[in-house]
C-alpha cells in the first residue's frame, strides 16, 4: 500500500538516524548541564558516565560518524539503563515507564547493524 515510500528508504533512514541521535544528545545535555531541563537526584555514575554517552554518542549518531561502535554503545546503554531503572519495577514496559529505554536500545541497535547510510560524515569519508 505504502510503496511510493519505498523511493525514500534511504532518505527515511537518514532522518531516523539524525533525529534519534539528536534527542539523544539532549538528554546528555540535560544530565551534564542541566539544560533544557535539570534532571532529578540520581548517582554520580548515572550522570556522569551516561550523560557522557548520551551527549557524545548521540552526536557521532546524528552526525554519522563512527556510528556502529556509537550506536552500538548506546544501544547497550539503554539496555542497562532499562534493567536498572525500569525491569525491576515490574514485568510490563507500559508499568514500569521503560518504553523510552526499550525504542532508544532496539533503534540504536538496529543503527549499528545498518550504519550510517546517507547524509553521514561516514560516508563523506568513504565508511558507511
């Protein structure tokens, strides 16, 4: 039914990629700075270690470059931030509030497998 966007796989990736990474990104900046928003108490290592992966990771992503081994990192952030924070709370995603962490850990996980793709620095560079 959907055909006419088979055209723009490539293009529809991208923008996956890009987005994905640059809200990423904001929630490292949010952890390290403070900004747009402070986030609540949490432990050091949580703020620091993965605000850094959040804020760093997430750029490479949305700029394409190194992004399987950025991507990948990410994604197994996720995974272990859902753990955690999230799984030990309840059996459902939908009750425990980890569907945020569940999307960024399987799309940053798919991104690694596919690369970079178009409208990457990796691919500038002849790496996607």
């Amino acid at each position: 039914m959907a055909a006419f966007m088979k055209n723009y796989e490539g293009e529809t990736y991208a923008l996956l990629r890009i987005v994905s990474g640059l809200l990423f990104l904001w929630h490292g900046m949010s952890k390290l700075f403070g900004f747009p928003v402070p986030v609540p108490e949490a432990p050091a290592f949580v703020i620091y270690v993965g605000g850094c992966i959040e804020l760093f990771g997430g750029t490479l992503v949305m700029l394409g470059l190194f992004t399987r081994w950025a991507a990948f990192l990410c994604s197994g952030m996720m995974a272990v931030a859902y753990w955690m924070a999230h799984g030990t709370q309840a059996l459902f995603p939908i009750v425990n509030k980890g569907e945020l962490a569940i999307l960024y850990c399987f799309a940053f996980f798919y991104i690694s497998a596919k690369g970079s793709g178009r409208w990457s620095l990796d691919a500038g560079r002849g790496a996607a």
